[in-house]
C-alpha cells in the first residue's frame, strides 16, 4: 500500500465514524454497504467506547480539510455530550 492509498483509507475511516457520530448510520448498515472483497478492509479509526474523544478526534480531522459543516455538526453533538 503506498502513501496515498493508505490516506484515502483513512479519509475513509474517518468519514465512517463521522457518518457514525451523526447518526446517519449505524455499523451493521455500513458493513452491509461494502462489497465482499472490501469488507477485510472495513474500518474504523477509533473504539467507541469514549465518543467524546472520537468526536474531537474528528473535529480535528475537518478542521485539518476545512470542512466547517461537519465540525458544526460534531460541535454541537460534543456539547450535547459534555453537557
């Protein structure tokens, strides 16, 4: 794997969790979505376990694309969170 396929795995690992977060998806739907040979590559870049933290994590990674709309989004989930 070279430098750009690795990042465009992660791109998509991150808009998994941020279709995740959202709630635009849940797992078993994104699962379904992949095609067979795609599905030992499915993943996600975090355990969800602490979504406080995959949601900076996401932030951080929007913010690094100048994606404002989606860093909103997850701010005002964050704070739903944290409050």
């Amino acid at each position: 794997m070279d430098f750009l396929e690795g990042l465009e795995e992660y791109n998509n690992a991150m808009d998994n969790a941020y279709q995740v977060v959202t709630k635009q998806k849940d797992l078993n739907i994104l699962y379904k979505e992949l095609n067979d040979s795609d599905k030992d590559y499915f993943s996600l870049p975090f355990n969800f376990s602490n979504v406080p933290s995959v949601i900076d994590m996401l932030i951080e990674h929007y913010e690094s694309l100048e994606d404002s709309d989606k860093c909103v989004k997850l701010k005002k989930i964050l704070h739903v969170y944290k409050n």
